[in-house]
C-alpha cells in the first residue's frame, strides 16, 4: 500500500510550501484538500499549482471532498452540481484520479432516499468518469443517511457505476456503527480509498475530528483492518488525515515528519515503501 499525507494534517500552513513540507519528510503522494487549493488559485494559476507538485517530487493523487450531490434537488442541486463540475474540470486537468465524496448532511432519510442517492452517486460517477477520475464514496459516522461502511458499499453497488467505489476512514469506522465482518464487503475491485488516524481517550459517541491523533498512538486496531485490506489484494493508497487543530499550531515540517514515521509504521509490511519483504496476512 502507498503512504499518502491529506492537506487536511496541516491545513493551517500555507499551500505553497506543503509540497516541499511533504517532500523533505518523505511523502510522495499527497491528497488534495479542495477548499485550500481552491482558496490558493483565486490568486495563482493553475500552472503555478503543477510547478510546485512538480519541483517537489509529489503527486497529488486525490482530493477531498465533495458533498451535496446524493439528495439535493432543485435550485440547491443545480448549485452543487455546478460546482462539481467545476471541480471535475480541475482535477482533470492536474490529472487527479480520485475525489472523496461525502455523504450529504439530510434529516432523518426515508426508505426511498437511498434509491435517489444511489442513483445521483451513479450519475455523479459518469460525469466523473468523462474527466478520468474516479469516485470514491465516504461513509461517515455523523451522516443520517450512510454513517456505516455496510451502507456505503451497497450504495456504490446500486449505482452500477464501474468508477465509483468505497473510501474507508478509521475515524468513522471505529466511532460509528460499522463491525469488523462489514470489511468482508470489500474487494479490490470497490475499495476506492483509505484514510488513517488515531483516537485515545476520548468516548467514541463525543469523538470529533478535532479529537484524531497520528495512527499508532492510540486506541484503533488499525493492524488487523490492515491485514484484511492486503489479503483482498488492494495495492492503492493510505492517506494520513488528522483534522486536529492542535497539530496545526505545530511547525508542518514536523507534523509531516512524525506523521510519515507513524503511518510507516502502522503500514509495517504493507508499506510500498519498504524495502522489507511482505508477507501474506
């Protein structure tokens, strides 16, 4: 598996030097995070973004996140879809394969809301795929509507769409209703995306993003879901994602630093940059 670093582990520095942050520390691929390199080219250009990535040696590979597309309708759908494809338009041209698609925030759902969403998520993946990106549908504890990963692989399995797939983050594996046999849903083929970080002390039920910690430091089995991912065969990305406010008053070369040490060892024998041989689960 590739270690990956997400914009969102040190969201607070600025997108100009995180490709050489990143580089310095080892990362090679980064995931994108959209409102920071939306916030950067309303006074850059599109060329400058590739210069930095491209003197850097890191490739961003994915970006996070894009909400609103599930079971918005009228004027409020016609707005997020603008704006998607606005995006798509972008990641395409800098060449970005996958983009993380939230669940929207709803009122409680009905029984039809899933028929909706997933025909929305197929539409939302063939427009995608005219841009060569790929959809990766994150479930989220919070969400009304697909708070497990049970939910979300269902979803992508009734959209019929051949470029949409899973992305599975420990945070919301763990602090929601998700279970260990839910993880025999995936295959290489529909697990588009994985995210990594860590909680300690701290009640699932009140756990918010402010609350992850670097993977390795605190409670998560985060091994044995490793295990289960290399032994169905997914050779894709691990992007560390620690939304912690505390970790963005700390200098992001450090950040990166210790995050690159940690996810490495978390990894162990399924880290693509070890030179250790691997072993099967």
């Amino acid at each position: 598996m590739k270690p990956c670093i997400s914009q969102a582990t040190t969201l607070s520095n600025a997108f100009e030097t995180d490709p050489t942050v990143y580089s310095r520390s080892g990362w090679r691929t980064v995931e994108l995070w959209l409102t920071k390199l939306e916030a950067f080219l309303e006074s850059h250009s599109l060329e400058e973004v590739r210069a930095l990535f491209e003197q850097s040696g890191v490739k961003p590979v994915a970006a996070a996140s894009q909400g609103g597309l599930l079971l918005s309708q009228g004027q409020e759908r016609a707005a997020h879809w603008q704006h998607y494809r606005r995006r798509l338009e972008l990641l395409g041209e800098m060449g970005v394969a996958t983009l993380i698609l939230a669940p929207d925030f709803a009122r409680q759902p009905r029984a039809d809301d899933y028929g909706r969403a997933a025909t929305a998520l197929g539409e939302a993946a063939e427009l995608a795929h005219r841009f060569g990106v790929r959809l990766a549908l994150e479930f989220q504890s919070s969400s009304a509507l697909c708070s497990c990963l049970e939910t979300a692989v269902a979803l992508v399995t009734e959209s019929g769409a051949s470029n949409a797939g899973v992305c599975l983050d420990a945070f919301h594996y763990y602090t929601g209703p998700s279970k260990f046999e839910d993880l025999a849903y995936l295959t290489a083929q529909n697990l588009a995306w994985v995210q990594v970080c860590d909680l300690s002390g701290t009640p699932r039920e009140l756990a918010g993003d402010r609350d992850r910690i670097l993977p390795g430091e605190g409670d998560f089995q985060l091994g044995p879901i490793l295990d289960q991912l290399g032994g169905i065969g997914y050779d894709g990305h691990v992007s560390l994602e620690v939304l912690n406010p505390h970790l963005w008053q700390v200098s992001a070369d450090r950040v990166a630093d210790l995050g690159y040490q940690a996810l490495s060892r978390v990894l162990g024998r399924w880290n693509s940059d070890s030179t250790e041989p691997r072993g099967g689960p």
